[in-house]
C-alpha cells in the first residue's frame, strides 16, 4: 500500500472511532520501534538493578531474565491485537475504554499516568551518580550524588533538555530514540565483547552457580532464604521484572506513527525480544567479569563500577556517556509516551483543565501542553528526595523505613502501577471478547485470542502480587517493596482517583467518545451501549 494511501487509512479509522487527526503522522517502524526499545532501556535497568539481582539469586539469576521476557510476550500480543484494532493515542486507556466501559477505562489511565510520571522522575533521578562521576573525571567538580540540591538541578537540566526535544516535534523524539538504540547496542553487547577481551574471571558453567546467596552466612545482603534458591529467585526475578515493560509506547504513539495497525503490534514485540536478547547478554557478560574471589560479595559492595573499574580509564568516561544517553532517551521516550496519554486523556474531557491540556502546538504538531504539565508533576515528585526521615516513622501498622526518601518510596509503584494497568487491561480485552468483541485490526490473534490472554493475565497477576506482597522490611523483598509502602501508595493513588471519578464524573465526558464504526450502531454488546458520534 502506498504510504499517502495508508495515511488516509489511518486517518479514517481514526476520524471511525471519532477523533479528527491533529499529530503528525511522521513515525516510521523502526522510529516506532526505538521509541518502545529505549523506553524499555536494558542498560538503564541493567546499571540500575544489576546488584540486586545477583545480591539476591546469585550468578544463576541471568536465567530468569526469559521469564518475565515471556510472560510479557503473551501481553505484547494482546497489547498488539488491541493496539491494530485502535490505534490511538492512550493505548491502555483507549483499548480499556473501548472495551469495558468509560469508568474502566479512566481508572486504568489513571493508574497508568502515574506509574508513567513516576517512572520519568526516577529515571532522571537515577543518572545523578553517573553525571557527577563523570564531571569529576573530566573537571574534577566534588559534586555530592546524594545531595538534595545535585540531585535536583541535574534533574531539571535533564527534564528540560528532554521536554524541549519532545515538544518540537515527535520526529525530534524519535531521532533521539533512534540514536538511543545504537548508545543501547554499545552499552549492552559491545561492552560484553570488551569485558570479553579483556579477559573474563570465570567459565560459563558459573552462570548456573548461585554461589550460596540462598544462605544467610553467604548472602552479602545478609538475606535469609533458608537455604531454599526457589525463594532467592522468587525476589531475584524482580530485578527483569522491573526491566521488561515499556514496550506498549507504541501504542501511545499511534497516531504518529505510519500503518500503526502493522508497524505497533510488531515494534512492541521487537522491542521485547531484542530488550530480552541485550539484557542477557549484558548480565551475563558482567557476571563473567566479576572478581575471582568472593565475586558476589565484591559486586554487591563494588557495584557494577566496580566490575567495569578494570577496564582503562578512558573507556570507563565513555561507557559513563553511553550510560547516561541511555538514561537521557530512556526518559524522554517515557515522558513522550505520557505526554500522548494525557493528551488522550484531555481530548476526551477526562482531566481538569482539559481544553487547555489538549492543545497540540500548531507548529509542531505535537501536544506541547500535556507534556509542559507532565514536567511539572515530574519536577514536584523529584522534589520529594527532600524527604528523608531519620527514623522509622509509623502509621498504624505500616512502617515508613528511615533515611528512605520519598522518591525511593514511590519508585516501587512505577513498576507495580504499570503491572495494575497491564493487568486490568488484558482482563478488559478478555471481557469485550466474552461480549462478542471480534477485532478488525491488521494483527489479530484469531484463535489463539483466549489462551494468550489467559496467560498473559495470569503472568502479570502473579507478578503483580509477588511485588506488591509485604514480607516485612528485613525480608528481601523488602528491597523491592519496602514492605507496606508500595501497597500504601497505589491505595493512596486510587482513593484520589476514586474521588475524582465519583465527584467529577470525568467518566460522562468519555462516553462521548467510545463510538467505534467498526461496531455497528444499534448491535449493543452485552453490558455496554454502543453510542453514536
């Protein structure tokens, strides 16, 4: 098909489901993809949770990189069928809409945003020790990474840096996620093949070794398993678990993005399997380099610093850029994704403010305003690393972990938020094919629609569970978690929400715009109404 011809296409089932096309439809498969991919960000999850995971399951724990790959599969391809039948900006709001109800639907983009905004803060946060190794190396500045005031003005330079490239253009974003998956490929197998050269310290028959982390007297953590690794691994997988989503932005690039209903589906599952692919060869070739002597205990206290510390100087100060690339285009591809649901969210009178939020800039055609009130919210919870008790601080029988900012506190929600919205969306596909829903989409599942959703769902709702689960503050999940505090937040997040929902009815603006021509007017599903434009 020609791509004016599909163009039109996709505007036409976009102006179907009752919404004129605004963006610009600028985005090819691979910008698509690169979006989705460093979203997903192997390296930043890598750097960032390599210590755990080995803290936690020893060398053996690369294994289980596959599993949340795999479970994730079957939601890509749920995702991707839902994704070709509507593609539109919001993805998980929108398929969730459209498939239950206009009260479901919000709830999950509610859940969804914030996880979303959240995720933005802790990513950009989450550079400051690599920026400020690196401004020592090169100016010799003794920035403090702890420090409340590094931590804030190297947040907002960065948040400023990724707003500007988002809000000029989303050919502006891709590019930058483009270059993002090149920084990727150097930062996952290219360091591999150079730790490799250099010389690793241990055979591959190490990777199947726990080296007895399931033991409290071996645990570096000092984390008791007693002595089971099936318990070790149960807290080690969190490590991929909070690595290997990211891939549905896609969807939330839609309407940006040429043949969406073939070029989303396939980049969701692309990105999730060469994020697989690049993740573990990275794991595996930092674990291989580890010391020869005590290896998991110098690498929890050495970090992966400390395993890169044998390679020249030069080179680290290199790898310290690619590392923070990867951070800059991981974040901005995050906080494009939540710029498209907001808009989504405020083109459908969903969000106070709504007519102001849903402005696209005419320029640049992008929705400039959403994503200037996203910066906004990410810049407010960064400021929360100010709160820092220095004692335990109870409420009724939760216990808030002292010298624990609250950022640190709310990260765990930026992965469980995700896991509630992926969860009550696969269960939302599952509802409208039990009504009689038949997707039209360019990607479909066919047959295979109920046992890849039931998979998909049970996968994600027993992930959901074992990070949320509260085994205590001294349990290892407790690093995850931190006991109640995780359940805490997403409680607090949906007692507002419920709220608003309940006060403001945001949901009577949405059942506006839940008309898809594709379901003939008058031939009501059961439990919900088909409504007209």
């Amino acid at each position: 098909m020609e791509p004016v011809a599909t163009a039109a296409s996709e505007d036409a089932r976009l102006e179907s489901l009752g919404y004129q096309p605004q963006l610009n439809r600028v985005l090819g498969m691979f910008s698509n993809f690169a979006v989705a991919f460093t979203y997903l960000s192997p390296m930043v999850g890598i750097y960032s949770l390599f210590v755990l995971g080995v803290g936690t399951g020893g060398p053996a724990y690369v294994w289980l990189t596959f599993l949340p790959v795999a479970g994730m599969l079957f939601v890509a391809l749920v995702f991707g069928e839902l994704a070709s039948h509507y593609p539109v900006a919001g993805a998980l709001f929108q398929y969730s809409k459209f498939n239950v109800g206009p009260r479901f639907g919000w709830l999950v983009g509610w859940f969804y945003g914030f996880a979303l905004l959240i995720t933005v803060a802790s990513v950009d946060t989450g550079v400051v020790s690599y920026v400020t190794a690196l401004t020592h190396n090169w100016f010799h500045w003794k920035l403090n990474p702890a420090g409340h005031g590094t931590i804030l003005m190297i947040t907002i330079i960065l948040l400023a840096i990724q707003t500007t490239v988002n809000v000029t253009g989303a050919k502006i974003m891709a590019d930058v996620a483009k270059f993002g998956v090149y920084v990727e490929i150097l930062g996952t197998l290219g360091i591999a093949i150079i730790l490799a050269i250099h010389g690793f310290h241990h055979s591959l028959g190490f990777l199947f070794s726990t080296q007895g982390v399931q033991h409290v007297k071996h645990n570096p953590l000092g984390l008791n398993f007693h002595g089971s690794w099936l318990s070790a691994a149960l807290v080690s997988v969190l490590a991929p678990v909070y690595i290997f989503y990211g891939f549905e932005s896609a969807g939330d690039i839609s309407e940006e993005t040429r043949d969406a209903g073939r070029t989303v589906p396939r980049a969701m599952r692309q990105a999730l399997i060469w994020g697989g692919i690049a993740s573990f060869i990275l794991t595996a070739g930092l674990l291989l380099a580890m010391a020869k002597h005590n290896p998991v205990g110098a690498a929890v206290s050495g970090g992966v610093a400390g395993i890169l510390g044998q390679l020249p100087s030069w080179l680290q100060d290199v790898l310290l850029l690619l590392i923070i690339f990867a951070f800059f285009s991981c974040g901005s591809s995050v906080q494009g994704a939540g710029g498209r649901l907001a808009f989504s969210f405020a083109r459908d009178g969903a969000l106070p403010g709504a007519s102001w939020i849903a402005r696209v800039n005419q320029r640049f055609k992008t929705p400039a305003n959403a994503i200037l009130m996203g910066t906004v919210i990410t810049v407010l919870f960064a400021l929360l690393v100010y709160i820092n008790p220095g004692s335990n601080y109870h409420i009724w029988f939760v216990t808030y972990p002292a010298h624990v900012n609250a950022l640190v506190a709310l990260v765990s929600f930026g992965v469980s938020g995700i896991y509630l919205s992926f969860l009550l969306t696969v269960v939302g596909s599952m509802i409208a094919r039990w009504r009689g829903w038949i997707p039209e989409g360019r990607f479909r599942l066919g047959k295979w629609g109920w046992p890849v959703s039931i998979i998909g769902a049970a996968y994600l709702a027993a992930m959901f569970v074992n990070v949320i689960y509260p085994s205590g503050l001294s349990s290892p999940r407790g690093y995850f978690n931190l006991d109640w505090i995780t359940l805490a937040v997403i409680f607090v997040i949906a007692v507002v929400g419920g709220a608003y929902l309940l006060l403001g009815r945001p949901d009577k603006n949405v059942q506006r715009h839940i008309h898809d021509a594709l379901e003939p007017a008058g031939a009501e599903l059961p439990g919900r109404a088909v409504t007209t434009p």
